[in-house]
C-alpha cells in the first residue's frame, strides 16, 4: 500500500503516530532502550494501544523491531521524526516569539498543527524567525545541529554555589506542562544564568537564584534540564530576528 506523501517527499502519518515517531526519536537520542512499555508509560496510554501502533508503524517501515524486542526508527522513520520535530519547533518559535502564548500552551497547538503545513510553509517559517538550530527548549532541530552542540549536564548535577547557564530543556521534560510552566514562570529559559544555592540529596530538591528569585524543583525534575558551567557563550542560542521579536511587543 502507497502512503500519501508531502510536497517533500515524507509519508503523511497520523497526530497519534506523529506522537510516537518523536517519542520513539526523543528515547533513542538519550540512548534509552525504547522498549514498547517504555513508549506506551511516556506517551501515558495502555501497553496494548502502544503495541496496535507500533504494529501500524512496522508494517508502514518507519519502525523496527530488534530481536531482543527493543524498537528503532528506521531510515525512513527517522526522516519523518525529524521532519515533523522541526516542523513542531518552528511553531513553538512562532507561537511563542510571535503570537505570545506559553511554553505549555504552545507545545500543545504546535502538536495540532505539525502535521497541517507544508514544506513551502514551513521553510517560509523557518526564514522568518532567522532558520533556528533549536526548539525555543533548546533542543537540536536536527542531527547537524546536535552534532554541532555541547552535551551539557543535568541541572542535577550541578555543584552547590557554583554559577550555571540554562542550555535546554529536555524533550522529556517538554512532556511535563506542569514542569514547562513552572520553569517559564522561575526565568529559567536557555540561555538564562543561575546560581546554584543548595543542592539536598536528604530533601531530594535544588534551589536555584534566578532573574526572578530564588526556587526549587526536585532533582529527578532537574534532571531533566541541562546546564553548562559559568556562563556560556551567548552565541549558543538563537535569537528570532528583531523586527520579528517586535510583532509580539507591538501586539501586547
């Protein structure tokens, strides 16, 4: 069976198996073993409805399975998943640079809509906010761009009273609209720099001083923020042009 294709050439997938194509690439970049009980926790639906889908997206070839049951993005997979994350990113930067919705909020209506532009759109996006390497998280848009990036290290492990600069958000953190709001809410967006107060094992927590004061999150939620030592070189992190940058403040 022939799938619909895109002006680019990628097979149009569903918004169900969309969410899975990025869960499956976000696992697999951390090295994870993504095994489909694994997948079916991450995306919060039952191993069985994770297992039907994963069916779908073996027999279409854009997932295989390896002989110890692990899944793996094929060629074509991978293609999709990184098509689609940097068609999701681009929105996030025009819904939140642009339109001026939250970091939650944001993520959510660019998970609607991925799946609705086309290639001519998407590069015309990409060309408005000055072609971004990340999502507005922080996160490589591709392979190129990570291949290019420091690994940073978990906020978690940061040493206390040491000073820290915000370098991305973790896709798995991006999953956590409670964890997203409360970061966007404490300032702490890449690029941000931080001084890192205590870190308590006994009390499972850190507290950082940020541009808007002191707060703590605990350290299995910090782990998922990556830092980079002192402050980093501000050439890291994209800037969306500024006339671009002035639509927001001109709408507010």
């Amino acid at each position: 069976m022939h799938r619909k294709r895109d002006d680019a050439g990628i097979p149009e997938v569903s918004e169900a198996a969309q969410a899975y194509l990025l869960a499956l690439r976000a696992m697999t970049a951390l090295g994870d073993r993504a095994m489909t009980a694994a997948l079916a926790r991450r995306l919060g639906v039952s191993v069985q409805a994770a297992s039907e889908m994963v069916g779908r997206l073996v027999n279409d070839g854009f997932v295989g399975v390896e002989r110890d049951r692990a899944l793996r993005l094929t060629a074509a997979g991978t293609s999709a998943a990184d098509t689609i994350f940097r068609r999701h990113a681009l929105l996030e930067w025009l819904l939140i640079r642009v339109i001026g919705l939250g970091w939650a909020e944001s993520d959510e209506e660019a998970a609607r809509l991925q799946g609705a532009i086309s290639p001519r759109v998407e590069e015309a996006i990409a060309e408005l906010l000055g072609d971004p390497p990340t999502c507005p998280h922080g996160n490589p848009i591709d392979a190129a761009s990570a291949r290019r990036r420091p690994v940073g290290i978990p906020l978690s492990e940061a040493s206390p009273d040491s000073e820290v600069t915000v370098f991305r958000i973790t896709e798995e953190a991006e999953e956590d609209a409670e964890l997203l709001a409360y970061l966007e809410q404490a300032g702490l967006l890449p690029g941000t720099v931080a001084r890192v107060v205590e870190v308590s094992t006994a009390l499972d927590s850190i507290t950082l001083e940020g541009p808007r004061g002191r707060s703590t999150m605990g350290l299995r939620p910090a782990g998922l923020v990556r830092v980079l030592p002192g402050r980093a070189d501000p050439m890291l992190f994209h800037h969306v042009p500024p006339w671009v940058a002035a639509l927001a403040h001109a709408k507010g």
